[in-house]
C-alpha cells in the first residue's frame, strides 16, 4: 500500500507546502495519512470524525469525501482515485475538515495535490503499439485459421445429427448438408479494421 504521510495544524500556521501525488488509473492505491495538530500540539480526534475535501485541478469541481478513519491524532483517507483523479494537474486546494457529529468545528492548513496523467487519459490507439488489441487480434487470426483448417476449408453449417437446414431470411435456406465456405481474413485487412474503429 502508497502511504504518503503528512502534518496538518488546524491553526494553518505558515509551512512548507505538502505536495500529495496522485496516479489516474490507480484504484485505491494512495493512502494519506495525515497527523493533526493545533499550534504545534497533538490535536486530538477522540469523539470527532474528519471528511477529506479536494478541489479538482481544474477549478470547476471538488470531491468531499467523509470516508476517513481517525485514531489519536492521525487521519487516515484511502484516495477514492475514480474522483479524485478525474481531472489531471496540479490543485493548491486540499485539506480535512474535523467534525463533532455534523458541525465542522475545525479545518486543517491546505496542502497541495498532483494528478499525475495516465498514457491513455484523452489519447486513441493508432499507430501505437498496444499489447491487448494485438493479443485480440492474433487469437482471432488463430481462430479462424484453425476452424479453417478442420473442416478442410469449408465449415458445415448443419451437423449429422441436427435436422433440418440454415434459414438465411428473405425465403432463402440452406440444407442440412450444404457448407459455407471461410476465407481468411489478412493483417493488412485486420490492421485496416481496427484503425478504421479508433479513428472514427
């Protein structure tokens, strides 16, 4: 588990910035454990709870999160990454607020968060070489190949044992007997494929 400890006075006394770092597409991965304090002294959280409040780097949305454990005078907030790395950048607005059943009786010195931005944030496959499209494709190629290669190039639409034919609509069928004939498909066709789905 990512622990990233910080110290927070609810006097907001004047320090050195804390900078949090955060990774769009983790789930779950950033704990902040954050030790409060009140003009220097052990602040303590017995009888209180604490909520998380984050404004997003782009300044049009926050996250409030009351999902924090307390013990002492140390908070512990498991990052909800799916919210709180919604946006990636740099925000200055960061901080807990402390609480006495519903009332906010104290909130902490803000500190700094950064959204560090994932490959695939806003980006398309294209020319980049992406492992899972090429494993798909390839288990494709190998399927059809082989289906291909035991019905001897054709593959029966009917088995022995199933009676009567295929409906294909429009009043038209085919017998029991009758096969469909497989073409494999190329790289090149397949590669055309799939760029012709990320482009569009």
């Amino acid at each position: 588990m990512n622990e990233q400890h910080i110290t927070l006075d609810i006097s907001k006394t004047a320090s050195a910035p804390h900078v949090i770092r955060l990774g769009q597409g983790d789930r779950s991965g950033t704990t902040i454990v954050a030790e409060i304090y009140d003009n220097g002294a052990a602040f303590s959280l017995s009888g209180k709870s604490a909520r998380f409040l984050m404004r997003l780097p782009s300044g049009n949305y926050y996250v409030r999160d009351s999902d924090c454990t307390v013990s002492g005078n140390t908070v512990r907030y498991v990052v909800n990454e799916e919210h709180c790395c919604a946006v990636a950048g740099y925000t200055e607005v960061a901080y807990f607020e402390i609480l006495v059943g519903t009332s906010v009786i104290a909130s902490t010195q803000r500190f700094c968060i950064e959204v560090l931005r994932s490959a695939l944030d806003g980006a398309t496959t294209g020319e980049v070489y992406d492992t899972e499209v090429e494993a798909a494709i390839r288990r494709a190629i190998e399927a059809a190949e082989a289906a291909e290669e035991a019905a001897g190039g054709t593959i029966p639409l009917m088995n022995s044992t199933t009676r009567g034919g295929a409906k294909l609509g429009n009043g038209l069928s085919i017998g029991s007997d009758e096969k469909l004939g497989v073409v494999a498909i190329t790289n090149s066709e397949v590669d055309s494929i799939v760029n012709s789905v990320f482009s569009g």
